[in-house]
C-alpha cells in the first residue's frame, strides 16, 4: 500500500515523533564526550537516559489515560511543551545536575509515545495499520540516520549546540500539531475508568504483547544505550565514525520497515514476522562477541537493524488491534510504561557490562530475545 493512501492526519504524528526521538539520538554519540566534560562515570552516562525513561514509565499510563478522555491532540501539545522545556533546559545547562534536571523534564514529555501511537490507531482502517506503523517505526529509524550525523556535525559548534537545535524543532512541531491535527478522533471517550484500563492491559492476549515488547525493547536499547561506550572501549572509534554507524542502522532499518514488513505481514502475519525479527536479532547480539574490528562490527549492526525493522511495527500492529477501542489510549500508554521500564533498566546494566568486559554487551540482550520468541511460540499466543 503506497505512503500516499494513508489519512493525510497521520503525517504529524510521524513529525512529532521524529522531533522527540531526535533529541534522544542527538544525545546518545554526545554521551562520552559529556562525561568527559564533567568527570562522570560510565554509570553516570547510562543514568542520563534511564532517568528520562523512568519519569516516562510513571507518565505514559496518565497521558493515555487522559487522552481517551480529552482527546490524542491536547495531551501530545501538552507532553510537547514539556519536551521543549527540558531542551531548553539541557542546551543551557552548565553542570551535570543541570542536564540530569533536564533529562527528567523530557522524560515526563517523552511518556506521550504511546498517545501517538493510539492516534494512529484512531484514524487508520485495521487494513492500513501494518503499514502506517511501519512507517511510524521508520520515522525511528530516520531519527537514527539524521540525529547521529547531525550530533557528530552541530558538536562542533559546542556541546549544548544541538540542543538548541532540538529545541527550535520543538517549538516548530507545537505549532504544526496545533495547525495540523484535529481536535477530536473518532475514538475519543470521556467515561472510561482506570479498572477498565487495568482490565483491559491484563487481558492475556494483550498481556502477551506486552511482555514481548518490554524483552524486544530491553534487548534493543541495551544496546543502544551503550553504543558509544561500547566502540570506545573495545574498538576506540572516534565521534564522528560512531554516528556514521548509527546512521547507517537507521537507513537500513528504515527500508526494511518501509518495504519489507508489509509484504511479509500479508504473506506469513504479523506473529511471524515479529518472531523472524526476533531471531535475526539473536544471532546478531550472538556475533557481536567475536567483533574485532569496524566492518565486523558493520556488518553485525545492519543484521540487527534489519531484525528490530521487523519486530517494531508488527507488535504495535497486534496491540492496537487486541486493545478494545474505548480503552485504547490506556492499553498504548501501558505499552509505553512498558517501554520505558526497559529503558530504565537496560541503559543502567549495558553500561556496568561494557565497563567490566566490552565484549559481553551482547550476552544479555540474546536471552531476552530469546525468552521473547518463546512467548511468542505459546500455543494460545497468536501474536
């Protein structure tokens, strides 16, 4: 199905999700040279992305709670002017406990994921979801091409630079959202109530889903999180050729999001295709043990971008498709609680691995994987 027959309203949901994980990936190949500047730890550096992550946990089932009641629209612009604030916080910022102040602004924002994803879910036909969260996931993607380059780019001007430039497309996506999206979604409901959200979550197709997305996001952010330190330790690689690498991730899992997910969903579905994602990833996370050098390491990155491509959309795809419609805000607000639980926990234990042994940095993301592709090879699963 052509990016041009999906609803025209979609396309800023896939902006403001642009904008918020540019500023994520503006900071990631920044991470070392910030601790370096203020005389932090490894630990520390693993900190400033789990900090935003668990301030995201807390906020995410709020957001998409009131966005069933308010509408999809008031809550992004309010998670938004959060966002913004706490860019305007970390390009100013002249200490450490500024930028960490700074992270927990974005984090409260950051937790409004989920809403989007919910929107998109609102106005896309079940036919087109497949591809619209695709291309949702490709905007990820993108994030991963542009950000690194510009980070290893703007850097040069100063190290709070790039955020200022993350705040100046911030402030651009409040007014496009204001402009651009509607009001109110066909979905929208103002009687819903937190036992119905919980109810719904702990349903155990949906639970299912849920426990799948924490494993595939715990695996993918752990290593993530600590690509930079990573490199550094165990091949020494400068600034510029980690966010070339990263950079080159995102393009790849951008094409294979864009045209591989859906004619694999339409020939084998979703459930096997997330499962084909999973197994891809474990072999990477496998080989990345016996990298010794760039193009190794290259050549395993592009294995594992191509294997998160194909996990992303197809999970998002089953849960809106399994969360009943008054309740969907909450169920993806739960997913995004979900989310960011991992993200508190993987970026924390990632860094205290790289530091004691750089080469196991795979170890762990491979059993949850794998613990995932067995949940998801359970009899009653479907998904």
């Amino acid at each position: 199905m052509p990016l041009i027959q999906l609803p025209r309203s979609v396309l800023p949901i896939y902006l403001t999700t642009f904008v918020d994980m540019l500023g994520y990936t503006l900071l990631i190949p920044l991470l070392p040279a910030i601790a370096k500047v203020y005389g932090a730890h490894d630990w520390l550096v693993g900190m400033l992305l789990s900090i935003p992550a668990a301030f995201a946990t807390a906020a995410a089932p709020v957001w998409g709670k009131l966005s069933d009641r308010m509408g999809r629209k008031t809550v992004l612009l309010t998670a938004q002017a959060f966002t913004l604030t706490g860019y305007i916080v970390l390009a100013s910022a002249r200490s450490l406990s500024g930028i960490f102040i700074s992270r927990l602004v974005t984090g409260i924002g950051a937790g409004s994921i989920g809403t989007a994803q919910s929107y998109i879910a609102d106005v896309t036909e079940p036919h087109e979801r497949n591809r619209a969260y695709a291309i949702f996931g490709a905007v990820f993607g993108a994030s991963f091409i542009i950000g690194p380059v510009a980070a290893g780019l703007l850097q040069h001007a100063g190290l709070q630079f790039p955020f200022y430039v993350a705040a100046a497309l911030e402030a651009l996506n409040i007014g496009l959202t204001i402009w651009l999206l509607p009001r109110f979604t066909r979905t929208q409901r103002r009687t819903t109530s937190i036992e119905h959200s919980i109810n719904a979550a702990l349903q155990p197709q949906i639970r299912r889903v849920l426990v799948r997305q924490f494993l595939f996001v715990f695996a993918v952010v752990y290593l993530l999180a600590d690509f930079a330190l990573f490199l550094d330790h165990q091949l020494h690689l400068q600034l510029a050729t980690v966010s070339w690498l990263l950079a080159s991730a995102g393009i790849v899992g951008a094409i294979a999001m864009i045209f591989g997910v859906t004619p694999l969903t339409r020939r084998f579905g979703d459930r096997w295709v997330a499962q084909l994602g999973l197994l891809l990833l474990f072999i990477a996370y496998c080989l990345i043990y016996f990298v010794r050098d760039v193009w190794w390491f290259a050549a395993v990155l592009l294995l594992w971008a191509s294997g998160a491509a194909l996990v992303e959309p197809t999970l998002m795809a089953l849960l809106s498709r399994r969360a009943p419609e008054s309740e969907r805000g909450a169920v993806m607000g739960v997913s995004d609680a979900v989310a960011s639980a991992a993200l508190i926990l993987a970026p924390a234990v990632g860094t205290a691995i790289v530091g004691a042994n750089a080469r196991l940095i795979g170890a762990l993301p491979a059993i949850a994987v794998a613990a995932a592709w067995f949940t998801g090879r359970a009899p009653k699963a479907r998904s």
